[in-house]
C-alpha cells in the first residue's frame, strides 16, 4: 500500500514564520520508518527568497529526492492575502 504525504517546504523554511519546526529531515526519518514517502510541495521563486537563505531549503529538497520522496511545484510564485509576501 502507498501512503503520500504533502507539505509545503516553502513555510517550513521560511524564518518569520512561527510554524515549528524549520527543516524536514525529522519528518523523512518518522514517515520512512512508517514505509511512506513525502510530497514536498514547493514555490520554486522561494529558492531565491529568504526562505533558502544559505541555500538550506535546497539542500533540504536534494536530499529527501534522493532519499526517495518527492518534489512537486507549487504554482511559481504568489503572495500571501495575510501578510503580502
């Protein structure tokens, strides 16, 4: 049976964002010892914004492909109706 799990990377890293916590690798460990895999939903304009500041998000996102989960793209870029961003 497969199990598909999504999140949003692009809030994960995104540093003024109260969410916790600010990285994914946690979360591939708990849901592949569970036998899932992650959908990785991401804004690729993030990559050049302050949520991939030092170039974290990406790393994040190289790794958890070749860990075996997934990347998909979440439109390219839109602002937020709360904050603008």
């Amino acid at each position: 049976m497969r199990i598909d799990f999504t999140v949003r990377v692009d809030d994960i890293f995104n540093r003024g964002h109260p969410a916790r916590p600010r990285e994914v690798s946690g979360l591939l460990s708990v849901l592949e010892g569970l036998g899932c895999r992650l959908i990785l939903n991401v804004i690729p304009r993030r990559l050049i914004e302050s949520p991939n500041v030092g170039g974290e998000m990406a790393r994040a996102l190289v790794e958890a492909v070749g860990r075996g989960h997934e990347v998909i793209q979440h439109g390219y870029d839109h602002c937020c109706g709360q904050c603008g961003d």
